[in-house]
C-alpha cells in the first residue's frame, strides 16, 4: 500500500502510551470513560498475559501501533499488552481508574506477579502512523484477514467495521475498498453487529440476557447464518442501506418481538436448534415456521406473489376485452383499416368464431393474424425492409417484434411493455412460446380462457398494427 509517509518506530515510554478510548476489543466501541475500556480488557483473561510477562518478560518482536491524538500517543493496536505492562508497574491504577469489582480478577495474584516480575518494562517499541486511515491496512492484516496471525474473534471484526462506518461516514463500498475485504463480508458484518447491537439495547432476555450478550460466549455464527440472508430479512423486516451502513427497520415492533423469538430459540437447551451445528442455518424456513407458523418461504411467498400477478393479469386482460363477445372481439372496439383483402377474411373469422367451442382453433388462428398482420403494417409504414435479411428471407414473428421494440416505431410505452410481455413471458397463453407450441405440440391444448386472455393482452397492440398511419411526406 503506498503511502506518501514512512512509518518510523520509537522507544516510548509506557507511562506515555496511552489506551485507545475507540478499542474494537470494547462490548460497545467508542467508549468516552477510560474505565470501561480498561474493565473490558481486563475481563478477557488478561490474568494469564500479565502472568506470562511477569515470569518470562515482554517479547522484544511485539510492537504497538500507535498515532497522535490530542496531543496524546494512543495505542491502536496493542492495548491489551499495554494495560498488561502498566497493571504489572502499578497494580493500584485498577483501583485508580476502575471503581467496581471486576470478575474473576484476583487483585492479590496481581500484586504477586507484579512483585516477583523479571523486569519493569519501562518503554515498548512503537511504529508511529499519521491517523488511523494510514494504519487500517496494517490493522486488517494484523486482525481481519483470512490468514491474520492475530485474528479477532468475528463480533470484534464487525465492530470494527461498524465503529469506522459510523466515524467516516463510509459507505459500504468505501469499507472495502480500504480494508481490501470482500464487500458481501462486510456487509454481513455490518447487518450482525447491528442487530446484536439493538438485541442488547431494547430487548429483555431475563436471566438469559447476560449469557446471551457475551463477546466470548455469543454465537455469531449460527445467529449470522439464520438471520442475515434473504428469509431473515424477510421474517424479523428489515433491509440494508448500503451507503449508509444502517439497517432500515420496517416495523420496529414486529421486528423486535421476532427478533427476540430468534434469540430465546437459540438459546432454548431444550431446543434441537442449540446444540445442532447446522440448525437453522440449513432448516430456516423450519426454524422460522416453529416461530411463526404462517411464515411463508422465500420460495413460497415468490410463488403466492406469482399467483396473484397471474389473476391480476387475467382479470385485466378481461376487463379490457369488455363483456364478452360469442366471438374473439366487436368490430366496433378494433377497426380494421389495412390494405389486405386476404387479411380481412382472417379478422372477420376470429370476430365471429364461437371462442367457446373453438378454443384451440381460436388461439392458433390468432397466432397466424398477429404475425401477418404485423408484416402488413411494416410493410405499409415502409419499415418491413429494415427488418428483412434477404429477398429469401420472411422476417419470424419475433424478429418483427424486436425490431417494433428497439425502434421506437410506437411512441407508447405500455404497448412497448406488451411486446416485451409477449417475447419473454413464456409460460403464459399470450406468449410466442406458447402460441407456438398450441400450433406445434401435441400436449398443449388452450381454452377459452387462455384465449381470452390472449387476446386482451394483444388486443391495444392490434388497434394500432390494423389501423396504420401514414408516414408524413416531408
């Protein structure tokens, strides 16, 4: 990574290092009380670092990362030694600095090792940055790489990001592209610490919550697994604005109480949810459904959206071909205007054809008068040429579509969308697809309803193909 400084190293003195307030270590980050960052270190068995310091002295090869802030030198990286260090000079400043017990924190033991050390260390080697930018590159190989030798646990990584979104004002992009991490990695992070952060804050556990709420013991993991996909955002509401980096809740209370019921399953010994590795994260549409039975799957609610667009397209499609007819259609709600005899014959046919009772021949036929009919009118709006490859050449139904499409020879975009529908909406009975197959294959038959629908999908597109305009002369 270039940069326009170079990193010096220095011997500092360790009463003039001072701990980082910002800490990614801390429950929280951010901290504004020097006492709470220290009861967080403290807490994370520093017992045995200051253990082994004592006995064996401080490893030459261990270097802090230190910036200037304030006119103070903060330790970035580093912190958990160097409280070690000054706890070990002077047992007194947990009394000093921290007014409450500490658990597992054996004062006595402290002062023991802090009389027996090998050594006072009295200053640590230092590699000085210009600002915490200029050292994220280091701190990410140290701590958040795949192959980082001091890799943090993943709660402490997220915060991380969630600390520097928050202070930069970064976007996601911005995140990765700093810290080189995949972007989706991140973004799962972000969404993690989030919902950890808001579980902690607004919901009670009761006797649960301060098993639950442990940086050691909390299972990011499972937890990110089952709630940080599509089915999660889905079943607690909520979505990710990626340049922002915060969670967009949709309706805060449903979101909290599922949020909670995600939770309390997790942690529920009787469930087959807490000792199993893979549950939910390969069963999430069971967990989900245990919480709520209604709960619909990603693929079952696609597929009941998919039902209900479906009705609404039929129901459309009736309205706009009026009360029906015993024929296809009223000559009087699409008026025939081309030049061609023979074309006529077909347009008659279908507006007098008992659909009913012809189904099949209604919807083939209708096939044969849409691709004719379209040629008719390219051809008299001068436009067939453009589309025909060669004298040996008829231009295919949908090449004819295509070119009506991407030439804006209709001015009308929901009749563009039509079009649109008809090329690539496959599976539906107005379709080319489907029209092709009802000609060609034997195990397609159509119904009146198919072939109703049909036609009040093409129905705005054949006022317009059978009544040409002429071309200005200019």
């Amino acid at each position: 990574m270039e940069t326009s400084w170079k990193n010096t190293y220095q011997q500092i003195e360790v009463e003039k290092l001072d701990l980082d307030l910002n800490n990614p270590r801390t429950n929280t980050g951010g901290h504004q009380k020097i006492y709470e960052v220290i009861k967080e270190l403290l807490d994370e068995n520093i017992i045995e670092l200051i253990e082994s310091i004592s006995l064996k002295g401080y490893a030459a090869v261990s270097v802090a990362m230190v910036i200037k802030e304030n006119n103070k030198n903060v330790v970035i990286d580093g912190n958990r030694r160097l409280l070690a260090v000054k706890v070990l000079n002077n047992p007194n400043i947990i009394k000093k600095f921290v007014p409450i017990n500490i658990s597992n924190f054996d004062f006595e033991k402290i002062k023991q090792l802090s009389n027996s050390k090998k050594e006072e260390v009295r200053d640590l080697t230092a590699i000085i940055y210009p600002s915490r930018k200029d050292a994220e590159h280091e701190m990410s190989i140290l701590h958040l790489d795949g192959e980082a030798v001091k890799k943090w646990k993943p709660l402490r990584q997220y915060r991380y990001f969630q600390n520097r979104a928050v202070k930069e004002k970064d976007t996601l992009f911005d995140l990765s592209e700093s810290l080189g991490i995949n972007i989706d990695r991140i973004r799962k992070g972000l969404i993690t610490i989030q919902l950890y952060n808001f579980a902690k804050e607004k919901i009670n556990l009761g006797k649960l919550h301060e098993k639950v709420f442990n940086d050691k013991d909390f299972k990011t993991d499972k937890f990110q697994k089952t709630v940080v996909n599509e089915e999660g955002e889905r079943f607690l509401g909520y979505s990710f604005d990626q340049e922002k980096c915060t969670l967009i809740i949709e309706n805060t209370i449903k979101f909290t109480e599922h949020l909670k019921k995600v939770l309390l399953e997790l942690y529920n010994e009787k469930s087959p949810y807490f000792l199993s590795a893979q549950y939910p994260t390969k069963n999430r549409a069971e967990f989900f459904k245990t919480i709520e039975p209604q709960f619909l799957t990603v693929k079952e609610n696609k597929k009941t959206k998919q039902v209900l667009n479906d009705k609404n397209d039929e129901k459309e499609a009736q309205e706009r071909s009026d009360q029906k007819p015993k024929g296809l259609f009223r000559a009087s709600n699409v008026p025939y205007k081309l030049k061609s005899s023979t074309l006529r014959i077909l347009y008659d046919e279908l507006k007098d054809i008992e659909v009913k009772r012809f189904s099949n021949a209604t919807h083939d036929l209708l096939r044969s008068f849409l691709e004719c009919s379209l040629a008719e009118y390219l051809t008299q709006i001068e436009e067939y040429k453009k589309v025909q490859k060669s004298n040996e050449h008829n231009p295919k139904l949908g090449e004819m579509l295509t070119h009506v499409i991407n030439k804006n020879i209709i001015d009308d975009q929901d009749i563009i969308d039509i079009l649109k529908d008809i090329k690539a909406d496959w599976d539906k009975p107005y379709s080319i697809e489907r029209m092709n197959k009802v000609n060609h294959n034997k195990n397609y038959a159509s119904s009146e309803s198919d072939v109703r629908v049909t036609w009040g999908k093409l129905e705005p597109f054949f006022k317009i193909i059978l009544n040409p305009k002429k071309k200005k002369k200019l």
